[in-house]
C-alpha cells in the first residue's frame, strides 16, 4: 500500500501525518509504529491520521462532526491509541490551513473533546479545554498525590512527590529539588509512579527559573522521553501554580523545553491555553504492507 505522508514537528515534538481525507485507510497499530519507527519507518514520536469526524470509528468522536470538520486520529510511537497531543494540534491544524481546509480559527475533534485552534502571528494557540486534579483532596491535604522514582545520573533516587492531573491524557509533575540535576535524570525508562495510574501517566520534571518561567523535561507514556509534550507543559505550569498557591488565578507561563519554547495561559475556570510554533518539513510517499 503506497500511504502519503508530511512530517512535522511543534517544537521538536515530531509526527507523522497520514491524510485520509476519504477515510478509506484502516491504520493498524502495527503500520502505526512503523511510520514512527526511526530506523525502519519515518521516525516520530506519533502519528496522526488526518479523517473526517463523521467517518471516525468512536461514537463519541462521531457525536461532535456537528462542529468539528476533521478528527484527529492519534496514535502513540508504539501504536497504541491515545486521546490527543497538545503540540500535535498546532501541526495538524498547520496542515489543515496549508491544504485550505480550515481558517484562521476552527474546532478540531479529538478523543478528549473539542479543541477550538486559532492562529497568532507564527504561533498555533489551542484551547486545550478544561483540566482536573486526579485526587483534590489528597493535593490540597498534602501538597501531593503520588510518588514518582526516576535515575538520577547511575543512581536511583528517594522518591519524588508529584501532582498527578487530568487533561485529557494523564499526567504527574515533579518539582525538582534544588540538589537535584534536571539535566542529570535518566528518562531513558519509564519513571515509576506510585499510585500506578490505571492507564499510565505521561511524568513531567520540573524546575522554577523565575517568575513565570519554568523548564521541563518529559517521559511520555508509549513514547519515551520527548523534546516537548505540549499537554505535559501545560501540566507543569499548572503544577507550579498550584505549588504557588495560585492555582486557580488567570497568568500566562513560559515553559522551557528541549525543542524550544511554549507559552501556557491559565483561564478562569481551570482551562487552560497552549501557544507555539510549528512547523511541516517534508511531503512525500511511502509503502506500508
């Protein structure tokens, strides 16, 4: 099967985009970690299959076609199937307006709801909608919900307390001690998470550089480290309000991450916005058996 493709990436966060525009193509999880395979495949850290939201196969992505005109059929690099992508948004939404498929603002469906995009200048900003602590009470109670390990250069370390929250995908922040490397961590296995999310938990760590600014790495789930998670910056901002007893306050946060940089926007309401580049840096076909 011969598969048209464009690779793009929002700050370093790669994928592979497969149009099907007819939805015509049923994309296995296998093919789908193929074309995110780095030796073998094209290489990304997900792939999104471009479809019409009438034609996609959950009734509840189905149920917004009334306001959304394309669905954006996720997969992780290892094909598993997942609810969205912050940063893979602003890439898709980039392809939609290449192609003349969308303006300036439109809604995009995705298996975590409605995302409403709109373009700024050189950036891509998605309404990522509302988020939710996974366990208030305990986090407010203790300033902690959950207990991450990771490596920390060859040695594993005492445990790290973590906020665990919901954007549409599960997420835990670490506030970094000021002894500890953000630098210096392993990622290159999964951090352990105690309580085990019950469908895991993209780990995101954190460290202040100042007012309104923070850095951060990341551990996707399915994935494997990243050079930016857009949801998992929104996560750490919100993270670091929280800490800050501003949680519920509106403010806007620039997140430092290996690709580049992001600019989160904390709304009324605990929604929450997410601002950056993207960019598409080649077209081109491919055979899928």
């Amino acid at each position: 099967m011969t598969l048209r493709f464009t690779k793009g990436h929002g700050t370093e966060n790669d994928f592979v985009l497969v149009p099907d525009l007819s939805a015509e193509l049923e994309l296995t999880s296998e093919q789908a970690a193929l074309l995110a395979n780095r030796h073998a495949g094209i290489g990304g850290d997900g792939v999104i299959r471009i479809v019409p939201t009438a034609a996609a196969a959950e009734e509840s992505v189905r149920a917004l076609a009334g306001e959304a005109e394309w669905f954006m059929d996720y997969r992780n690099a290892d094909g598993s199937l997942a609810q969205m992508c912050g940063n893979g948004t602003r890439v898709l939404a980039t392809w939609l307006r290449r192609e003349g498929l969308v303006g300036d603002e439109f809604a995009l469906a995705t298996r975590a709801g409605l995302k409403r995009i709109r373009f700024e200048g050189d950036h891509v900003v998605t309404h990522m909608g509302t988020w939710r602590f996974v366990d208030e009470a305990t986090a407010h109670a203790d300033g902690f919900d959950a207990l991450v390990h990771v490596q920390e250069a060859e040695a594993v370390t005492e445990p790290y307390s973590a906020l665990s929250l919901d954007l549409g995908n599960p997420h835990t922040v670490v506030a970094l001690p000021e002894t500890v490397s953000l630098n210096g961590l392993r990622l290159l296995t999964p951090p352990v998470v105690n309580p085990t999310p019950p469908e895991g938990s993209n780990v995101e760590f954190v460290r202040v550089l100042g007012p309104g600014h923070i850095s951060m790495r990341v551990h996707e789930r399915g994935v494997g480290e990243t050079r930016s998670c857009g949801t998992g910056v929104c996560a750490a901002a919100i993270g670091m309000a929280f800490w800050s007893g501003d949680v519920d306050a509106p403010g806007r946060v620039r997140v430092e991450v290996p690709g580049g940089t992001l600019q989160v926007r904390l709304l009324p309401g605990r929604e929450v916005e997410l601002a950056g580049p993207a960019e598409l840096v080649a077209d081109g076909t491919t055979t899928l058996v």
